[in-house]
C-alpha cells in the first residue's frame, strides 16, 4: 500500500478524468504503441466481422476472373484461381490471430506456469528444468517449428503446435529470472513462515509479481507468432490451400511476381503490418508495465 | 496484349527453328557439367519400385537399360533401339511369344564386374516375379511374360504365355534399371533403394540430401564416344519458382519435367533467344484415388459423385493457363489412336458430360442416396507446385460447388508414398499415371487392382479378366471395343478413381543446352549420354 501512492504521482494518470482525456493522454505518451494497438484492433474487427467486411467467399474460384488486377469490383485484385484477394486478405486475418493468440497464450501460459514453479522449487528441480530449456532455446525459433512440423506434419492445427512448444522456454526463462527476485521478497518468507501452501504462496504471492514480464512476452509472441505461420504456410508446411492464409497466399503469388504482383504484394503488406502493429503494440506494454523504463520516461 | 503473345510466339519459334537448324550443322562439344534443377525429391534409388521423376531426372544416367526409346527419335512410340543389347531389337519369334535378345560384352558395371546375360535376367526375375513382399511397380506390364532364360553368358530369352503388342515397349520402360546379379544375391532385393552401381554414362559422386546429386562421366560406358558432358549436377529445388530463377539467373542449364505457359512466358521475354522451348503433348495424368477401405469411399455411388462434380473442361480451358495441365481425356493418352473420343465419354462415363449443372444435379442426387448429402472428407496431396497443388485447390474448389467439404493434407513427396504404399490412412488421394512409353494397353494397368501401384485398395475380377483379353487382343477394332470396356468399368461402372485433366510438357531450356529432345513423357532420353554444352 505504501508503493501505492507515489506510482500514480509518477504517471500523473489523475483519477477521475474522463475517458477520453486519459486516452488522449495515453496516446500522446505512446504515440507508436497507439497506432500499434490501432492495427491490432483492426485486425480483430476484421477477423470477427470478415463476413460481413468481405464482398466474395475467399475460397470461391471464379476462373473467368484468373489474374484481374486491382479494380472496384476487386479492390487488390485476384489470384491465379480467380479469387478476391481483399476477401482473402481480411479472412487471412482470422487465420493469422487464431494461431497467434493460441500460441501465445499457451507457449506463454504454460512458460508461466513452469517458470515460476522453477524459480520458486529451485534445487535440483530448478537445474533439471534449465537445463531441459536450454537445449529447446539452443534452438532458433524457426528450425525448432520445422523439427516439430516433420514429426506431426503439417496443418493449422500441427502449426500451433510447433509454434507454441518453442514459445513455452522462452516464456519460462524470463519469467523465472523475476521469479527468482520475487521469491526472496520478505512477504513470501512470511507467507512460508505462516504455513501457506506452494500453491497459494505461487499463485497468491509470486505469480502476480511476474505479470508485468509475462504480458511483455505474451504481446511479443503474438507478432512472433504470426510471422512464424506465415513462414511454414510460405513453405508449405503449415496451413494449407484453399484456406486463406497470408504465408500461403504470398507463396502463390511468388510465381507471378513479374505478370500480376499485387497477388504477392497484399497478403506481404499485409504480413508486415501486422507484425508491426504487434510489435508497437507490444514495446508500448512493455514500456508502461516495465518499472525502470518507466522511471526512466 | 496480343502484340506480347505474337512476340513470344515469335521468339520461341525463332529460338525452336534456331536450334533444329543448328542441330543438324553442329558437331557434339566434350566437356562442361550439366546443371538440371528437380523439383522433386527422391524417395529411393530404386528404379524397379519408384514411379517419380524425384529418382528418375538425377539418379538414371548413373544405369542402363536393356533397349531404349531411341534418344534421337524420342516423340516415337515405335523406334526403340539397344542399349545393353546388341544390333536391333529383337522381333517376335514363334508367333509373337519368343524375344532374344544378344547381351553386349563389352559392358562393366562402375564396380569393374563384367556385365552379362545373367545380370539381365537377375533384374527381369525382380521386376516380373518379384517374391512375395517385394514391390516391383511394372509387374503388371509383363504379365505375358512366362519365363527368362540364358542358355549362355550373353543370350536373353524371354517366353511369353502370349502374344503381346505391349511387351517390347515395356522392356523400354527407363526404370528397368539393370542391376548386377552379384549385387541382388549378395544384399537382397532391398539393396538398390540406397546404393547405386550401373553401367550408365555417368558413375555417382554423391547425394546431398535436400541440395543435390552428382554424377561424373563413366569412362568406361559402352556407347563409344559418349557421353560428352564431364558431369552432371542434379540440384533438389521442390519450389517452381526456384527452378526458374535458377534458369533464368544462370544457376542452372535445364529443367526436364516442364514449366506452365506463364513461367516459360516469363523465360522467353527475359532472355530472348538465349533460351530454347520444346513443347509436347504428355503421357501423364493426375488421378483422384478414393480409398475403399475407408468410408463412404467404399460406395460407387459416392465415388462416382466425386468424379461428377469436377468439371473438366472449365479446368481445361483455365487450369491450361496457370499449369502443365490441359488436355481432357479417359484412361488412354488422348493423342493416341486407342483413346476414347470425348464425345463417346461424354455418353457413356460419369462426368464427361458437357451440361455440368445436370452433373452437379446427379452428384447431389447419388450423395444424397448414398447417405452422405453434406459430405466431407481431406484430400491427401503431394507437395510439388506443379500440377499437384495447383489440380488440389482446383479439385476442392469444384467439390465445393457439388457441397462437398475438403480440407487438403500434403506431404512432401517420401512420405507422401509412405501413406499410399504403406499406412494407406488417407480418404482420397491425388495420384498420378505419368507414363514413359506411350503404350496403352500397359499404361492402363494401373487401373488393375492388383497393380502394384494403385493405392485405392480394391479387388474385381471384371477388371482383371478385361484387362487379360487386352492383352491378348491381336487387331486394333478388338483392342478399342476392350479398351471402351475397361474404361468404363473403372471410371463409370467401380468409379475406382477419376481422371482429371492430362498434361502439357513445355520444357524451355538454355539454348546452350544440345542434344536432348523433348519426348511425351519426362521420365523418357534421361540418360544424358546424348547431351553436350555449345558454350
């Protein structure tokens, strides 16, 4: 309660200020982070209301249309199989959020849980388990998706596999090393001489300690996550045709980069906006939730 | 637009008569290394069980055949000449049942042992009576054969149960590797699928796995004088576009399978007459191959609505635009006098009919029946670009229309055959029936349900016994009327698999690149012996 007082002084977020003030605020504070949330935001609406957003079905073939090129019946034009690019760019979306929040989430909530259990166990269980997550992060990102794609094979739901496992070490070792600090903190040596459980001591005492750098890796694999399925789907090895999926699409378009470019061009825009608008998003969380960052603005 | 194409057309037909003139005037060039880029990878090395062009485009020039389609005449079902034997094919002695065939004895396998008949013979016993547990792919294309003698080192007799016209293309097939007897009885039948010894134009260096294999020429090959390339490289690239770029920047000579009309459009107008088109009708096709082990695949009613609800000639009309596909046509290569014209499959098979709105009609009429209105289902696919994924989306896309839902499964090419040969866990497959040889009463065999490759897990005795009177079937009224038969069997009455569109090759190469001809087929004039740089 102590800490409570001068950490709203600091920010100078007065309470009571209407909403629209303290968002105005917000957003000059982090003007990068706002329009990265913005596009993220975008990019939900446009996944949940891709119906409605969408004037073709992204997977209908209409063949007297094969290779059209931007116009106002096709605002990005159409793919080698007569289909709507725009459609397929915006359901695309749906396809790149679905594996990038349950990747996220899991390879974040499950690095969670064993980064705090092995920060707090420590001893033997601690080594064992870094150890374990040093021979995973030996690993780039990328080759460790690929292993994982050709022991389960491919498809979207193979893909959040083998982007999630790789998240889950990473996850774990950052939030140990806060863990670590939290565990030494005099109110978990109370809570111990109390008699509380492990569990109530983590759950209650440790795991809300480490929330700020877990939401920063959950933001920063969300990007990473939708990068990594668009690089499997560009080899092949994750989501496949007819689902709209931007790697997938780009890969298509690779072979009619000279003759019709925009069949590449939209779903690779549209790839890096994404991960850039997530990447905003989250150095802006981190650098609000991050203690000597924001001492430091 | 239209000035573009003329442009093309013009270059590509400049760039054609450019090299058949110079052809005729130019002398063969020793030296340099061929540079070929395979879309594909190779599941074996093991001619007698793969069907792919993944094995045949990098590891056949490392072996020899017993005769050959002539590699300077290769568009010809008709001209073959020897390769391990000597002279002249044989013809048919005893009325058609007796081949003999004399073996050369100036051939050595790249390990120093001399080749002879019984090397021949140990090869045919394992491609025609295979034991059991063996795969031999081409089994079903030598079931006349009766039995193979050596009444001397260097004599072959084939006997044959009957006349066949189908035996002596057969024997041409470019997978017949001859293997050395040695080699089979010292390391068993499974040997050759990981290690190689020839007698071919080229003796192997090394596989890199996932990058490439190499080849440098056998001084010792037998046809005087060849080959005249130092050596080959044959660099693995499954993505098309690769290969293209791979042409076009320099990287590589020649692609032997074939490019879409768009990437040799593309090839043409960046390099001019640096580049050489061949283009040719194709003995291949991709099939949709239903499991009938597995339900609902196992009705004719569900499988037959499969067939129905793929429309044709929209895909040939389109599909032509973006991939090697174009043709429309039955079991039979359609360019050859045997094939069923469209208007007759149009009458008598399913989804031949040219009124598709009444074929969607009878598509959701037979699902209906079967039970499976809202059927759904994943089609097993292979991971090559061209024409696989590109007929996959395509095929989805038409069961769509019909209501039917499809998600695709595709795996590169090993395990890809792994599920068709041995898991089988799949519901409908892409399959394919690329023939070399265009000899059709042998390239139908793979409709037989006892053919060694056919995936769809069925048995009919219909089959078989039409498939039997084929073979034995002397003029060609008789042979048309069975061929009518059978294809009606398997595409209408069993609907044991489908047909979808069949191919167009164009093969734009280096210009540079002398000596190899286009054939119908990209597993024919493989050997590279015939191939020399003008650089």
């Amino acid at each position: 309660m102590t800490t409570a007082e001068p950490f709203i002084e600091n920010n100078k977020i007065p309470d009571g200020k209407p909403l629209s003030v303290r968002f105005g605020r917000m957003v000059r504070a982090q003007p990068l982070g706002a329009a990265g949330a913005f596009v993220v935001l975008l990019m939900i609406f446009a996944a949940i209301f891709a119906e409605y957003i969408t004037p073709y079905d992204p997977e209908n073939s209409s063949y007297e249309f094969m290779l059209v090129g931007p116009s106002a019946d096709f605002l990005m034009g159409t793919d080698q199989f007569g289909r709507d690019i725009f459609s397929r760019v915006i359901f695309g979306a749906r396809t790149a959020l679905m594996v990038g929040f349950i990747c996220a989430i899991i390879g974040s909530s499950i690095g969670l849980v064993i980064g705090v259990g092995s920060a707090y166990f420590g001893g033997r269980i601690d080594l064992y388990v870094q150890r374990v997550i040093d021979i995973f992060m030996a690993f780039p990102l990328i080759i460790m998706a690929l292993a994982i794609i050709s022991i389960f094979g491919n498809g979207t739901d193979k893909v959040i596999i083998a982007i999630t496992i790789p998240f889950i070490p990473r996850c774990a070792r950052v939030v140990r090393s806060s863990a670590l600090a939290v565990r030494e903190m005099p109110y978990v040596d109370a809570a111990r001489s109390i008699g509380y459980s492990h569990i109530r001591i983590i759950m209650r005492h440790i795991a809300p300690n480490v929330m700020a750098p877990f939401l920063i890796m959950l933001t920063a694999f969300l990007g990473e996550a939708i990068l990594l399925e668009a690089s499997l789907s560009f080899l092949g090895l994750g989501v496949q045709e007819p689902t709209p999926a931007w790697g997938l699409m780009l890969q298509g378009g690779t072979e009619y980069a000279e003759s019709a470019p925009w069949v590449a061009i939209w779903p690779g825009l549209a790839i890096t906006i994404a991960v850039f608008g997530f990447n905003l998003f989250g150095d802006a969380v981190r650098d609000i939730l991050d203690p000597r960052l924001r001492a430091n603005s | 637009m239209k000035s573009h194409g003329l442009k093309l057309a013009v270059a590509a037909t400049v760039g054609l008569a450019f090299t058949a003139g110079a052809a005729v005037a130019d002398t063969p060039k020793s030296g340099g290394t061929l540079n070929i880029v395979v879309g594909s990878k190779i599941p074996s090395y093991d001619g007698h069980i793969e069907s792919t062009f993944g094995m045949i485009h990098p590891i056949r020039p490392f072996y020899s055949t017993l005769i050959r389609v002539n590699p300077d005449n290769p568009s010809s079902p008709v001209d073959f000449v020897c390769d391990l034997c000597e002279g002249s094919v044989p013809a048919g002695a005893e009325g058609g049942t007796k081949f003999t065939f004399k073996i050369r004895k100036d051939v050595k396998f790249h390990d120093g042992t001399p080749l002879t008949a019984a090397d021949v013979k140990a090869t045919y016993d394992k491609i025609v009576f295979p034991p059991e547990g063996v795969a031999s792919s081409r089994k079903a294309y030598f079931k006349a054969v009766d039995s193979i003698t050596t009444p001397d080192d260097y004599t072959l007799v084939f006997k044959l149960k009957h006349p066949t016209a189908t035996f002596i293309p057969a024997v041409a097939m470019p997978f017949n590797f001859v293997y050395a007897k040695k080699d089979l009885d010292a390391n068993g039948y499974n040997w050759h699928q990981r290690n190689i010894n020839g007698t071919g134009a080229f003796t192997f260096v090394e596989h890199v796995a996932g990058s490439h294999v190499s080849g440098k020429k056998y001084a010792g090959y037998h046809h005087k004088g060849r080959p005249y390339l130092d050596g080959y490289k044959a660099i693995s690239a499954p993505k098309m576009n690769v290969r293209l770029q791979a042409i076009r920047g320099g990287r590589a000579d020649i692609e032997f399978r074939g490019f879409p009309p768009k990437a040799r459009d593309d090839l043409v107008k960046a390099l001019g007459d640096k580049i050489t088109v061949q283009e040719s009708d194709w003995n291949c096709v991709l099939l949709l191959t239903p499991n009938h082990e597995v339900k609902p695949f196992d009705d004719p009613r569900v499988r037959r609505a499969l067939s129905l609800a793929v429309n044709r000639y929209e895909g040939s009309k389109y599909l032509s635009r973006i991939a090697i596909v174009k043709t429309v046509g039955g079991v039979v290569f359609p360019a050859h006098p045997l094939a069923t014209s469209i208007e007759d499959l149009g009458k008598t098979v399913a989804g031949y009919n040219t009124d598709h709105a009444a074929n969607i009609k009878e598509a959701k009429r037979l699902l209906k029946e079967a039970g499976h209105p809202n059927l759904s289902f994943t089609l097993h696919n292979r991971g090559v670009d061209q024409p696989y994924r590109v007929v996959g989306t395509w095929a989805i896309d038409q069961w769509k229309k019909a209501g039917i839902t499809v998600k695709q499964w595709v795996q590169p090419t090993s395990p890809f055959y792994a599920t068709l040969r041995k898991k089988g866990d799949f519901d409908v497959s892409i399959d394919f029936n690329c023939q070399a040889v265009v000899n059709p009463i042998a390239d139908i065999s793979k409709f037989l349900p006892t053919a060694g490759n056919n995936y769809a897990n069925f048995a009919d005795t219909e089959l078989e016994s039409t498939y039997d009177a084929l073979l034995k079937a002397g003029d060609e009224g008789s042979q048309k009327a069975l061929v009518r038969k059978y294809e009606k069997r398997v595409l209408n009455d069993l609907a044991s698999q489908a047909i979808t569109l069949w191919w167009y090759k164009i093969n734009p190469h280096r210009s540079y690149v002398k000596g190899w001809k286009i054939a119908p087929s990209h597993y024919l004039n493989q050997a590279l012996d015939n191939i020399w740089l003008d650089k």
